[in-house]
C-alpha cells in the first residue's frame, strides 16, 4: 500500500459523506494482527469524546491538514495542547497511557494511530462526560 496525497484526499472525501465527518482506514494486513495502525481522517465538526487508554501509549502522527491534540487531568481541567501539523515543527506526539485526551479539528486532516494490542472498544470508565 502507498499511503500518497491522492489516498489521503480520498479519505477525506469519505469522511465528508460520513455523519460523524471522520473515517478510519484499517492498516492491518491479516486478522492475526493484534496491533492497532490506523488512518483516521477527521473534518471540522466531528466529536472525538475526550477519553483514555489505559493498556496501551497512542502514538499520533499527523499526515495531512493540522490538528491540535488536547490533554486533560483527571477532573477534566486542559493540562496541554500541542498543534500537529503536517508542514510544520510538531508532526507527531505519543499520548502516555492513562492520559486523558481529545482533538480539535479546524482544518481537514488525517492523522496515522498505532496502539499495542487488539482494538477493544471504549470502557465507560474511559470516556469523560
């Protein structure tokens, strides 16, 4: 697979089909792939819940457009933003496990995800209200 800016462009237009103005690409090659490698393509408007992961660091690496990653304490105060952008000095951050977070997209873009271990969705623990 070659990851180019015609497949990225192409993501995004998916993404603006979708109702919740993201989609996800599924790197892995086989089922017995227990990682998590991901494309997500995001547009301004989606909703990405602040949550954690706490088997796994994320590691996000921007590709395409700029997103700005958001870290809170565990009372939900913002503790650090960092601003991905694919032309600019931060191109990627690895999210601690544990650590509460979410994006804000201003701009159309896609970011790469990789966590350890099989995919397991979101425990309401997980998820800050």
């Amino acid at each position: 697979m070659v990851i180019d800016k015609k497949m990225l462009e192409g993501l995004l237009a998916t993404a603006k089909e979708s109702p919740r103005l993201r989609v996800a690409c599924d790197l892995r090659t086989t089922p017995e792939d227990q990682s998590q490698r991901m494309m997500n393509a995001l547009l301004p408007g989606t909703q990405v819940p602040t949550h954690r992961h706490t088997a796994s660091t994320e590691v996000v690496t921007i590709l395409y457009g700029r997103v700005t990653e958001i870290f809170f304490d565990e009372e939900g105060n913002e503790t650090e933003r960092y601003l991905l952008d694919a032309q600019g000095d931060i191109r990627g951050i690895s999210i601690p496990r544990g650590q509460w977070h979410t994006v804000e997209v201003t701009e159309p873009c896609v970011i790469l995800e990789a966590k350890d271990g099989a995919y397991a969705p979101a425990k309401p623990e997980d998820i800050m209200e």
